[in-house]
C-alpha cells in the first residue's frame, strides 16, 4: 500500500511536474484561452498540487511566457520549421507556409498563439507582448533571407509582405474557423513571387 501510495505522489508531482504544467497549458491555453483557464484547471490537468505548481511557476504570467517561449525552441509552429526544410526549394518554402493546416480534432482553428496571447494580454502583459513582437520580426526577417534565397527582387520587400499576408489569412481563418483562407493567401503569395521572381535580374 505504502510503495502504491508513493508512486501515486510521483505521478502528480515532483519528476516531470514541469513538463505536465507545459503540456496542460499548451492544451488549454489554445484551445480555451489564457483568461479562460484558471490555475486550477491547470493544476488538474497536469495532476499536481497547488505547491508543486508554484514551485515550477511563481505566477500564472510566468508560465503563459515560459508556454510561448516552448514554440521558440522545442514545438516550433508548423509554417515555420517549413521555413528549414532542406528538401524544398526556397520558393517551395515560401509557398508552404501557406499549406492549411491538418488536424483531425474537433477543435476549432485558434491560429497564432502569440497573436492570441497578445490580444488577451490587451496591454497588460509587457513581457508576453515583447516576445510576440520578438516572434514576428523573426518570422519576417525568415522570410526576407528565403526571398533572398529564391532569387527575388527586392527580397527586404517580398518577405514583409509575405508576412502580412500569412498573419492575415492566420487570423481570419481563426476569426471564421474557416482554414480556406491558406489557399485564398497562397494564390495572393503566388502572384507576388512570380512577379518578383520575372523582375529578378539575371545572373
């Protein structure tokens, strides 16, 4: 009974209590909201207690920017690490963000974590709306140095305005859980790749 007991207080605390409380907020944090889920909800996701959580995160803002800061290193976002596939072609990549995203869940389209957590944040969460901002310009200077690869004019101008079409489409998708509007962006980011790519000089 004791040995049962222990290994009941293994599972919902202590060794991988940090990457539960992660996982429950990667969760819930997309598919309910940030405002919307309370610590407890979290806490009985990740099945620990109140103490093991505060240990791992001091406040509930410390873990929405440790949530966000997890799409930067370990789970990229999926139009990004497009973006570092060696087996396409720049042009291919740039193309590919645009892919509607696959999902078989029931769930509807959120779109951008970052872009979410800014708005819920609504001014009030300066470090979240740092790294969102520190994401995007990322993100586009990505897509300026892939332009530059593909041999187009004006790359500095092609990637900025891939960015606003791709941050375009991911919000009205999201706003009508509706993910046509990747293949709606696809055919306006074609366009512009192929103008930029006739108007590219030749070598």
């Amino acid at each position: 009974m004791a040995a049962s007991a222990s290994i009941t207080r293994a599972a919902r605390g202590g060794r991988g209590a940090r990457e539960r409380i992660l996982q429950a907020a990667e969760k819930l944090f997309y598919t309910h909201g940030i405002h919307a889920t309370g610590v407890a909800a979290l806490m009985e996701a990740a099945h620990v207690s109140t103490r093991t959580f505060y240990v791992h995160f001091p406040t509930k803002n410390a873990l929405v920017e440790e949530y966000l800061r997890r799409f930067e290193s370990e789970n990229p976002l999926a139009a990004e690490a497009v973006l570092e596939r060696s087996d396409l072609t720049p042009v291919q990549r740039l193309l590919a963000i645009f892919d509607p995203p696959e999902s078989d869940s029931p769930t509807p389209f959120r779109g951008c974590p970052f872009h979410n957590a800014v708005v819920e944040g609504a001014g009030e969460l300066p470090e979240v709306a740092r790294l969102a901002q520190r994401h995007k310009e990322a993100f586009r200077d990505r897509l300026v140095a892939t332009a530059a690869q593909a041999g187009a004019a004006h790359p500095e101008s092609l990637g900025r305005q891939l960015a606003v079409i791709f941050e375009g489409a991911n919000a009205l998708a999201a706003s009508c859980d509706d993910t046509e509007a990747f293949t709606d962006a696809r055919r306006a980011a074609k366009t512009l790749l192929d103008v930029a790519l006739t108007a590219a000089p030749n070598e």
